[in-house]
C-alpha cells in the first residue's frame, strides 16, 4: 500500500480524498493555489505545498509544479480527484516516468476514451449499443449534410475534445447547418485547441444515464449500478439519483453488463463511468466514458456501502476486486450547491461567506470544504458543497433532502440551495418522468 499520496486537486474532492487516506493510514499532501490558501483541504492534509498563483494554468493544470511537490515531499502515487488533470493522458503517462502511480487511468485507456469519436468505434466494437452517427471525424461540412440525410435529423455535431457542452450544436434541417458547423468548429477550437467534430442521431427526449464501474490490473471489471444525470442545465447537472426512476430491474442488469463489455475492451483499470442516452422507448445508446471519480459518487456509495475512492487507491496500489456487480439497497439523490445566483441565469456568486450552518440528521451527508468566515475565490468551478441524502423509497430521500436544504444556511453569497427546494416540489420531478429538457420548462422567476 502505498505510504503517501499528493492530491492534485482542491476543494471538496481533495479533501474527500484526504479523509479516506487517513482512514486507510496513509500520509497526504495537499497543493493549492494562493487563492486556496486557507482551503480546508490544505489545512487537513499532513502537508502542503503551493504550486502557483490562481490562474489553473499556473497551479492545478501546473504538471512540472505538482510533480515537484510529489519529489519533494516523497509522495509515491498521486490522486487527480475530477476535473483538473483527472483526465489528462500526459499527466498519467509522466507519474509513470517518474516512478510515481497514477490513481486513476493508464495513459493508454484515457487516450482511448478521451478522443469521443475513437471511444465511439471501441464500443461499438464491444458490442455496446451506440447512436447511429459518422465513423470517426468529419472534415467538411459537406460530407455533414449527405450524412445527416441517411440518418435523419435532427442530428446533433459535437466537438471530438469536448466536455461541458462547448462545441455542440443540434441541427433540425438543412438550411440551418453551415453556420452551426462553423459555430461549433470555433467554439471547439478555442476551448479544446481541437476543432474536430463528429456527428450523431440526435436522441429526443433521453434520460441521462450512467453506470459506475471499477476495474483491477488483471483484467477483472464490476458495477455499481446507475445513476440518473438528467436534470441539467447547457449540459451541466444540476442533482442526481439512484436508482433512476426509469429503469427496470431488467433494464439496470442490461445496461451494466454493457457497461462492464464496454470498459472490459480496454483493459480498464480504477473508477469510472460509462455515460448512455436512454430513449423514451427504453433503448440506450453509448455517449462517452469518464475516465475517473465522478462528481456524483457518493449516492453511489450510500445505496451500495461501497467506498469507491478507498476502492481506487487499493487498485492502484495492485489489488484485485472480487467482481461482484453491487444494486441499490436504498434510494439516494445529491444536489450540487453552487456560488450561484439561479434568478440571475446562474451567474457566479463568489465572496465571503458570513454565516454557515450545516444540515445534519439521519441519512444527510455533506460533502464541503467550506466553513463561515471562508473567501470562494473566482478562479474555479462555483460548486461549494453536496448534500447528499438516502432512505427507503423515493418519497421518502425528496421530503429528506428538502428537509436539509431548509436547514441549510449560507450567508453573504448567493447560491442554488432557493433552486433546488423549489425542485423538490416539482410534480413533474416528484413523479420520477422527466428527461434531460426537464430544465427548459422551469420556472425560475419566484425563488
């Protein structure tokens, strides 16, 4: 096992990691930016080391400046949490020159899975069900349109390198599709450095849907079951459940085992998620693969009692996993809560925080790097805090989770928790039938 382990992140999932660490006995080592300096992950690790000022590029995207603090300080693996460099094939492939273990996966599997269109082609090799669209890149808008013809529109173009929605455009009819197309390229190019696109199907009406995975070095993959992503907003999520009030015991054992096939074919090895678009007539479709922990893993944990980062490190660090596929015992949702102020298009809302009350009770985790008196800089992702709630049936985690977002107080900054209470009353979510256009239907005028 490994005797200490850097964490190449900040905020909740930093210090996420660092409580698992202590709890398995390993040493940890925080680095941060200057505007993280009184972050509570800095504070909780056994060491810290500044890696630049706060611009990402010069801190957290920094791989000579986190490498070093792992040489300095003695560090054997390091952990990328999500986000950051999480994903980043050099960075893996560079831990491994360096003699330090990368918790998370090879640079060969990221590559695999990185470039959507080649993860597209690997799947459909493995025999997992993916959208009809084009065999790799397309290179002229031309070649687009006779494509989109044979599969019908609407269709929908994304960037190969892309992420968060940028570089992606549906396209209903012809007349609509060179401006889109340029749209996209220039959109993809500047946020990526990659201007390539492929093009799909586009699925009306889907449910987002995915199934965590974790793999071992011997080749042996299981899942944890689903969970439902499809309340977003431009793509990003906004809470998350599982089980998903859309399958059938019959549905999740099927969409596992093609999560397993598809994560199989490249000999994947850690945590990760393969991501489906589940139509309304109950088919699924490949979208992408993540290729590490998820903002989302921790409803997975609470219905499974299944740490996935402590399953992480220990298969970093060469043990095998039993193979077990593990399904929800209970129900669990989380709600993200942002430094947002949702009446104003979900503009970012950093500062101080005056006052903080957390919830608490049966059932309610809160996973935070938070506290009163704390600055949010501007630098990064908004996100302050999950909470986290799990019970018997479905009913039973919303009237929880609007119980502990009444309890929960944060002052002196604007944030989502308004947002996510009024969602908890929603009929259309109360009943469990809703897709990932759920958010273009909501009212968000009398917070």
């Amino acid at each position: 096992m490994f005797k200490k382990i850097l964490i190449a992140n900040r905020g909740e999932i930093a210090l996420r990691i660092i409580r698992t660490c202590k709890e398995m006995g390993i040493k940890t080592v925080a680095v941060y930016s200057t505007a993280d300096r009184e972050s509570l992950h800095v504070k909780f690790a056994d060491e810290a080391v500044c890696i630049g000022p706060p611009p990402s590029r010069q801190s957290y995207l920094n791989i000579p400046a986190i490498i070093s603090a792992a040489e300095v300080t003695g560090a054997d693996a390091i952990h990328p949490g999500y986000g950051f460099l999480s994903e980043n094939a050099e960075f893996s492939r560079i831990c491994a020159e360096y003699g330090i273990k990368f918790i998370g996966a090879t640079a060969d599997q990221i590559n695999s899975m990185g470039d959507k269109a080649t993860a597209k082609e690997t799947m459909k090799k493995s025999g997992v069900p993916v959208i009809p669209g084009s065999d790799g890149l397309i290179d002229t808008v031309e070649e687009a349109k006779v494509l989109a013809k044979e599969i019908k529109y609407p269709v929908i173009i994304k960037a190969t390198a892309g992420g968060g929605g940028r570089g992606m455009r549906i396209i209903r009819q012809e007349e609509e599709f060179d401006k889109l197309w340029t749209d996209a390229k220039t959109e993809s190019a500047a946020a990526f450095g990659n201007d390539g696109l492929y093009m799909e199907k586009y699925v009306e009406e889907p449910r987002h849907i995915e199934i965590q995975i974790v793999g071992d070095q011997f080749g042996t993959v299981c899942h944890l079951s689903e969970r439902d992503c499809s309340i977003q907003r431009r793509h990003q999520k906004l809470c998350e459940e599982t089980p998903s009030p859309a399958l059938s015991p019959e549905l999740r054992a099927k969409m596992g085992e093609a999560a397993i096939k598809g994560a199989a074919a490249i000999g994947y090895e850690g945590a990760g998620t393969i991501e489906f678009l589940l139509d309304k007539h109950g088919d699924f479709y490949f979208m992408e693969m993540n290729t590490r922990i998820q903002v989302e893993h921790p409803i997975t944990e609470e219905v499974t009692d299944f740490d996935l980062i402590k399953e992480q490190i220990k298969v970093a660090a060469g043990e095998a996993i039993s193979g077990q596929n593990y399904f929800p015992k209970l129900f669990a949702l989380e709600c993200r809560i942002n430094a947002e102020d949702p009446k104003n298009g979900f503009r970012p809302s950093p500062g101080k925080i005056t006052n903080l009350h957390l919830p608490g009770g049966r059932g309610v985790r809160i996973d935070s790097h938070v506290y009163s008196g704390y600055t949010i800089p501007p630098n990064y992702d908004s996100m302050i805090a999950k909470v986290i709630v799990s019970g018997q049936t479905r009913e039973e985690v919303l009237l929880r989770m609007k119980r502990a977002l009444q309890e929960f107080v944060i002052e002196g900054i604007k944030t989502t928790i308004p947002f996510h209470i009024k969602l908890m009353d929603d009929e259309r979510f109360k009943s469990g039938n809703f897709t990932t256009a759920f958010m273009d239907g909501f009212d968000l005028s009398n917070l």
